[in-house]
C-alpha cells in the first residue's frame, strides 16, 4: 500500500527509539511501525537523545532502522538555559512574556540545527510532516520549516505553556492538527485559531493477549488488595497528591488497601506513609499490565494529560479507574466509558476507594464497561484507519489547492 | 565551496534571519556547503555572543573554516551601546574582523551612524572600519551614497544587489482565494500596511491619509505584531487603534504572522502602502513586488530606489492621501461619517491615557518594578569573585609578576578562599531573592492592573468599546462601537 500523494511521511520528535520511555513518543514508534508493516512509506526525524532530562546525544548521528521503520537522527545542541530557567518560571508562575521571550525560551533549551536544515532542504521528499508533541522545540523548528505540509499532533494539555503566542501562530499556520481525544479538540478551539481541517484521531492501543496478576504478586512478593499508579513521577503527573491522599485515608484505618506505584522518576513517600505506599520503581511492560489486572483500581491523578493511555491500560485489564476528575480528558474518558470514577478533592477520592474496594461487583462491571470502550473506539486498526484518511485526504487538497 | 552565514535565523520571527534563510537555501541549491553561526538561539549551527568586541573575534575563530564568510549586518547584533567604551570595543572588533578576513562578504540590512563631532574616536574607528571591509552588500545605492556622505567610507568593493533576489513566495494563491481564508469580500479595494508596528513604520500617516479616499468599499488593513515590548511600540499600537475607531473601513489586526500569513495578506491586498518616516530598505516592498502588488512608498532611504515601475513614491502626507484616492479610483474627499461621538472619544482618551500611564510606570504587562530590575541587572552583572591569578600584561617583568602573585595566593589561599567563595554565594543567593522579589512585585502590579480594569468597567459602560478591532475569522466587519465587546 502507498499514500495517493507522492513522497513519504515524516514523524517528527524529539526522542525516538524503543528505549525511549513516555506516552507520546510509544504512540509515534507504534503508529510508524504499523504504518510500515501496512507498506505505506514513512520516516522519522528526530534527535540523538534518549533522555529527556538531560538531552545528551545517546544515538549515533545518521540512519538507521528501528523495527523496520527508517529513522534518521540528528545531534542535539544545548543552550545556556539561563533564559529558559528564568522565562520558564515567569511563564508557568503565569507572568506575561513577549513573544521575543517566548523565542529565547524555546530556543535556550535543547534544539537540532542539523534537523531544521535537513527539513528546509529535503521537506519535498515528503507529503506530511507530522511533529509531536506541539511544545517541543523539534515540533516547533518542523513547523516552521514548512508549515504548509505541517499535520501537528500536539498532545496538548491545558497548561500556562499552551497559552503562549509562539503557539498560537504555529497552530494557525499549519496544514491541519489531529487531536488524541475531544477534550483534548475542545481546549484547542478554546486557545487557538485552528487551521480548518482538524480531527480527532485517537490513540491506539496494544491490546494483551493475557493478563497473569499472580504472576506478579509472586514476582513481587504482593499480597492483599491494592489499588495503583502506573506511569511517569514528575511535575503536573500528581503522584505526590496521590500519595498525600492515600496515606490519609489508609491513616483513618478500617482498610487493608495499598498503593503501589511503578515508573521513572521521584516520588516522595513521607515515612508515615512508607508501609502503605510500594514504589517498584519501573517495571516491563508485561509486569505493568499484570500488576494492572492485579488491582482492585487504578489511580490516575494527573492534571493534564491528552489522551491518558494509563486509563486505557487499566480498562483493558478490566480494571476500573479512580481518575481525577480535574483533568479534562481522565474526566471525558470516565463519563464515556462507566469505567470508573472522577474525584475532585481527598474526600472524594477516600469515598471512590471505599466504594471501589467494598463493592466488588461494581468495581468488576466497571472493569468491563472500561474494557468494551477501549475496544469500540481505540483499537489501532481503527486509529490508523482515521489517521489514514486524514493524511491522505488532507494531502490531496494540498496538492490541488 | 564552504560557507558560513552569519545571522540569525528561524526559527526565529527576524526579518534579517528570514532573508539569511533564503540565501543559504539559494546557496545551497548552487551546490555550496552553508553553516550558519547566529547571535541568538535558533536553527544556526553555532551560537556566539557576537558583542562587546570579543564578538568579532569569535567570527574570525570559526571564519578560518571556510571558503567564504557571509555577515548579515544589523547593528544591534554586535553593538551593545549607541556609544561610549562598549560601543568603541565592539567598532574595534568589526575593525579587526573587516581588515583580516579575506573571504567576508558584509549583506548591510541597516547602519546607525554615529552622530556629532566627526573626530571622536568612534567616528574614526568606524570609519576605518567599513573602509577596511573587503566586499560590502547593499540594496540601494542610495544606501552607498548615504555611507559616504555620513560616515565617510567607502568599501573596497561595493554591491548593489536587489533586496528580493532571494525570495521565493510563501503561497500559491490568488487573490480571491487569500480574500476567502482572511474574510475579506472581492468587492472591496484593499490597502494594506504590514509589518512590525512602530512608530517609525508611519502607519499612523496611511489611517490619517486613507480618511481623504472617499469610496466606501475602500478598506485600509494595518497587520502586524509588536517586535520589543517597550512602552513607545505598545502606545503606538494604541494611538493606531484609537485612530482605526473613528473609521470604520480602517482595521488594525495585531497577529505574528507565519510566512504563509504574511504573503497571503499582501496577495489579498489591492496596493501596500508603506509610509515609512526611516528606513534604509523594506522586505515587505519585496515582497509586495515578488507577489505582483504595487505599493506607495515615502522618499525616505532608498526606497524610491527600490521600488518597482508600478510603484508610486509620495514625499509628504497630502501626496499620500492624493495617491490612496487615486489608487481607489477616485479623488481626495470626505470620508463617509465616525463611528464615535464626542463623549465616547473623550472616555477613550481617558481609557488609553490610564493605560499609557500604567505601562510608563510598568504596571502595565505586569512588568518587572524598574528599580528592582536594574538592582538585579546590577547584581548579575557583577563578575563572580576571581580565586585565579590573572596573567600580568606588562612585557618585561609581568611574567614575574604572575609568579609572585600566584604565590602569594597559594600562601593565603586557606584563609582568603573560604570568604571568596561566601561572597560568591551571598551574590548568587542575593541575586535569586531579589529575583523571586521582582516577580512577586510584577505579579502584585498585575493583579492591581487587573483589579483596576475591572473596577473601571463596571462603572463606564463606554469601556465595552475597547479593541474593537479583533481579528476574528469570517468576513471582516466592522460594528458600531457602541456595541463591540
């Protein structure tokens, strides 16, 4: 198979490889190999890095191929970051910045000269440029180097960042944006004056083709019921609060419940709390889907998240969601799916866990709810099959103006 | 053949990075091998800070390393100061880099020449400088002529060359169809005055001259963003407004505007009126010639020069309003009638003068308390205490010197290094909370602003007619102010 419009299609962002950890940059891997296990044309652009804490050039420079797909790398560059530390702080303390500001602080942090250059000189090899997520500086320099072939996947979340004019002018001038979720399409129509072809494409989803949860208690040494946060330990995901609240309501007594936790990143569990709360640190991907359908709930309490495949994992666990109800897209996914519950403040959250761990029916049908919305609506066939039709639709009236 | 440009350059929104950016792809269609070393943060290469003299010679470092060097010159990407020592330190690295690299090519986007007595040694030094310059780049001659008279230099070699003969068109569209995507209707005759607003652009002059072209289906559209957030752009961009409310055919639509955007507005348009007070040479006129649009210019820099056939240069504002109406098909009449009556002007006036107050006194934009600011510039500015020896400059003995001074530093070295270093950290941690302080005052001032505005639109219905020209898709229509939110 092959696209109508000549060329090939580009993925742009900033990391890429299978040793690269995060929501955004899975996506782009899965959709890119199924993509070309599906013989249509694609390549993706991105940086030599692996980590993104600290951008340093992990890769070697050039091409190569990763599970089939053809990737080709360029070197990072680093800036000072004095202008990005001061300006970011102004920015996220929601102080107003000029757009010359703005600039400084994007370009402060990491970029990939390289990158922008093959981009200014090569773009006809390709019909679309797909760069993601919107608020990296890779998304931001392919946007610009030929905004018109341009499809953004932004991963938007409703942040200060979002609200910044480099933004706004990089979402107008675009070819077209496909969105992970509504909430997701509705916070974009709120900021922004959206180029007119846009839809919402989803994320799609490795469906497990068995769960083992004994498995993992024995791996683990777990007993008893527990309740879990899979994913990412870092500012805006929340799990500090979550932790606060746990250690709260398993403080009032009456519960036999722990947390367990698994993923990258720092988590400060407050000795109190220390023998409620198991940090496993990061754990494979089949270990976290066992552990998932081990659990008596999952816990998602980030503020922002665009699609929030944690969910989705859980649900295709049969495994119901105590989401909070703050974030959009979590708030979205509960009404639509009845896999679980949205809370809002600790109190909600300690009524949701009673009401999740007390009745086990309840919690087992949501489960089941969860499961069967995963699966109407964000298999991969059924997202590649949008994506497809929007690249290809999109990219015809290009050609013919 | 290598080459390295020298510029900023995208992603950055900069007139001078864009031109570069053109000229590398140019170059590189030819076959040439482009680096790109830039003074600020961005899509080049090389990142330097190319001021305060040592700049220069961080070119000359990376200069060695290609055949052929390309300086896109704009003054405040090397000069940190109009004048004084920095100014002459940094005259004195572009003396150094003009004079000993062979293979420079100096593109002049703009020159500030400097001004009063012409024996002071900045005269002098720059002078000498652009004298020394192998091979010199203008778009006008009147720019040639404008080096000589004023500074009295003249390159070794000179070049005029066509400010567009690198562009390439952002769109491919025609004018209805870029009519369509802005919501403009075909029927109307569209002025257009694009760019970064401010004062010196004159765009003031176009809404001034466009009240004498009396058709009705005439439109003036002034698009365009503020570039540096000082208070004169921000009033500007106010007194524009304000002067957009007494017309309604007169739009002020303040975007950035991406490539695409601006090409599609000067593709919209029916003739770009540039009414510049100073400038040397203009993209937008390029631009407008690439596009196939003719534009009226004001005789300032060299403009008449560059502009096209079609193209019609004024000298006054009268020749202004006489070439609009013309260029409508008409001649210089009464416009059709205001939109506000008197006592809506006078709380307009009232509005834009708070707020003009607001911004001098940096309540406005929630900007940084200046005393503050310039305590903490200060602060910064001070160098890190040195716990090396410096090398003695003096021919004869200064090695000596060095030798003594390094130890006497070891011998006090445990004693003077502990307080050193608590000097050190007392600045850096003075720094950071005068920092945290400056953003709190700023955030208090915001809020204040903010508390002001709100307390003053709930007791002047007036005030509902602020920005009434927000640009929204769809055709553009105007309503009454009265009843604009």
């Amino acid at each position: 198979m092959s696209w109508s419009a000549p060329g090939a299609l580009a993925f742009v962002c900033p990391r890429y490889g299978v040793e690269v950890l995060g929501g955004a940059e899975t996506v782009v891997r899965q959709m890119a190999e199924r993509l070309t296990s599906a013989g249509y044309p694609v390549e993706v652009l991105t940086t030599c890095a692996l980590d993104h804490y600290t951008w340093a050039n992990h890769f070697p420079p050039g091409e190569a191929e990763v599970n089939g797909v053809t990737v080709r790398r360029f070197p990072v560059q680093h800036g000072k970051g004095h202008h990005r530390k001061a300006i970011g702080d102004r920015i996220t303390a929601g102080l107003p910045t000029s757009f010359s500001d703005q600039e400084l602080w994007l370009n402060d942090g990491f970029r990939s000269a390289q990158l922008f250059h093959f981009l200014m000189d090569h773009h006809d090899r390709y019909h679309t440029i797909v760069p993601t997520p919107y608020m990296f500086w890779t998304t931001y320099a392919a946007a610009n180097a030929a905004p018109q072939k341009t499809v953004l996947r932004p991963c938007l979340h409703d942040e200060s960042f979002a609200r910044l004019d480099i933004y706004r002018a990089m979402f107008r001038s675009v070819r077209g944006v496909v969105f992970n979720s509504q909430p997701e399409a509705d916070l974009a129509h709120r900021l922004y004056e959206l180029p007119q072809r846009s839809e919402v494409v989803g994320e799609g989803m490795e469906i497990p083709s068995r769960y083992d949860p004994g498995r993992f208690r024995r791996s683990y040494g777990i007993d008893g019921p527990f309740v879990i946060y899979a994913g990412r330990r870092e500012w805006g995901k929340n799990v500090d609060v979550l932790v606060e609240y746990f250690g709260r309501f398993a403080a009032g007594g009456g519960t036999n419940l722990r947390l367990v936790l698994t993923g990258r990143g720092q988590v400060h569990i407050p000795p109190a709390y220390q023998r409620r709360v198991i940090d496993l640190g990061y754990v494979s991907e089949e270990d976290k889907n066992d552990a998932l359908a081990a659990a008596v709930a999952t816990c998602q309490p980030s503020m922002w998240e665009s699609f929030s495949r944690l969910l989705m994992d859980s649900w295709l666990a049969s495994t119901p969601v105590l989401g909070f109800g703050g974030c959009a897209v979590t708030a979205y996914h509960i009404d639509q799916s009845g896999g679980g519950l949205a809370y809002f403040d600790d109190a909600e959250f300690e009524v949701g866990l009673e009401i999740l761990a007390d009745s086990p029916a309840l919690a087992a049908r949501m489960g089941r709810s969860g499961r069967e919305y995963v699966l109407a609506h964000h298999t991969w066939d059924q997202v590649i099959e949008r994506f497809v039709k929007c690249i290809e639709v999109w990219a015809v009236e290009a050609v013919e103006g | 053949m290598r080459v390295l440009m020298v510029s900023p350059f995208p992603p950055l929104r900069d007139g001078v990075g864009k031109y570069a950016a053109q000229e590398v792809a140019a170059l590189r269609a030819a076959g040439d091998e482009v680096e790109v070393l830039s003074p600020l943060p961005c899509a080049a290469h090389y990142v330097e800070d190319l001021k305060h003299g040592l700049g220069p010679f961080r070119v000359r470092r990376h200069a060695r390393r290609y055949d052929r060097v390309i300086l896109q010159y704009q003054p405040s990407h090397y000069h940190a100061h109009r004048r004084g020592i920095s100014r002459l330190l940094s005259d004195l690295g572009l003396l150094m880099l003009f004079r000993t690299t062979k293979n420079l090519t100096v593109v002049c986007h703009e020159i500030e020449y400097p001004s009063g007595w012409r024996g002071r040694p900045d005269f002098f030094i720059e002078r000498m400088a652009w004298s020394r310059a192998p091979e010199v780049v203008f778009h006008t001659q009147r720019e040639v002529e404008a080096m000589e008279q004023m500074l009295g230099a003249r390159p070794k070699r000179v070049v005029i060359r066509a400010h567009g003969e690198y562009l390439r068109p952002h769109v491919n569209e025609d004018r209805s169809q870029a009519r369509r995507r802005l919501g403009i209707s075909d029927e109307d005759f569209v002025f257009l005055s694009i760019g970064f607003i401010q004062p010196h652009k004159g765009f003031d002059r176009a809404v001034r001259a466009f009240a004498s072209v009396p058709s009705e289906h005439a439109r003036l559209f002034v698009v365009g963003s503020i570039r540096t957030e000082v208070p004169e752009n921000s009033e500007y961009l106010l007194r524009l407004r304000r002067m957009a409310r007494a017309d309604p055919r007169v739009f002020v639509i303040e975007a950035a505007l991406s490539d695409e955007e601006f090409d599609r507005w000067i593709v919209a348009s029916d003739l770009v009126v540039l009414p510049y007070r100073e400038i040397w040479s203009s993209g937008v006129l390029e631009r407008a010639k690439l596009l196939g649009r003719r534009a009226i210019v004001t005789n300032v820099g060299g403009l008449a020069e560059q502009g096209g056939p079609g193209d019609r240069v004024v000298g006054t504002d009268e020749e202004l309003a006489v070439a609009m109406a013309e260029a409508a098909g008409g001649r210089p009449g009464s416009a059709p009638p205001g939109i506000i009556d008197v006592n809506q002007a006078r709380s307009l006036m009232r509005k834009d003068a708070e707020r003009i107050r607001l911004g001098r006194s940096g309540l406005d934009q929630g900007a940084d308390p200046p005393e503050l600011t310039s305590a903490l510039r200060r602060l910064r500015g001070l160098s890190r205490v040195q716990t090396t020896v410096t090398p003695s400059p003096r021919p004869a003995i200064g090695p000596l010197l060095t030798l003594v001074k390094r130890f006497l530093r070891r011998a006090l070295g445990w004693y003077v290094e502990p307080a050193m270093m608590q000097i050190s950290e007392f600045q850096g941690y003075t720094a950071e909370a005068l920092e945290s302080l400056t953003a709190e005052v700023a955030q208090l001032r915001a809020d204040l602003r903010r508390a002001q505005g709100r307390a003053e639109e709930s007791g002047n219905e007036v005030e509902s007619t602020d920005d009434p020209q927000t640009y929204e898709r769809g055709p553009i229509e105007k309503a009454d102010a009265g009843e604009e939110s």
